[in-house]
C-alpha cells in the first residue's frame, strides 16, 4: 500500500479519493471480470487487486491509478476515453 500512497503524490489525486487492495479472495467476489483495478464513481474509491499492487513495476502501477482517475476526470466507464485522459494526466497537460 505504500507504494500506492507514493505513486499517489505524483498524480492528480483528489484527498478524498480513497484507494483499496483486495486479496484474491476478496477479488473473486468484488472483480471477478476485472485484471488489476477498479473504481466506484460514486464511493471516490479505487480498489486494486493485491497481487497486482505488490508485483507490478512502478511504473505499471502508475499507469493503472492514472487510469483510474481518467475514469474520475471524465466521468465516465469508458476505456479509451479513461486511457487518453491517462495519458494527458502522465505527460502533465491535464
């Protein structure tokens, strides 16, 4: 989880974003469709997958969190528009 509060500090982050590991087994019920990461709109949370936050690279992670919150920015579920919001975010022009 450290590694996520730190990545955390070098994105647009809002305070009250909240951010979540889940163990598989916790997973398997929340996410079961889902590789790495997902966020509830509605509740400011992401949540992501344990195993994922503890063998993925720095950098990998900070890609998924930026995808997260180009879900937040855009207000929306959709992949790509996520995707082209993150990669604003990562290059520092949003």
């Amino acid at each position: 989880m450290q590694r996520i509060v730190s990545i955390r500090k070098t994105l647009p982050v809002p305070a009250d974003w909240h951010f979540f590991t889940l163990s598989e087994a916790e997973w398997s019920k929340a996410a079961p469709g889902t590789h790495t990461a997902y966020s509830n709109l509605a509740y400011k949370t992401t949540f992501i997958r344990e195993t994922y936050a503890e063998s993925a690279s720095d950098a990998a992670l900070r890609q998924t969190i930026a995808h997260e919150m180009g879900h937040r920015i855009c207000n929306c579920t959709d992949e790509p528009e996520a995707n082209r919001v993150a990669a604003q975010i990562t290059q520092g022009s949003h």
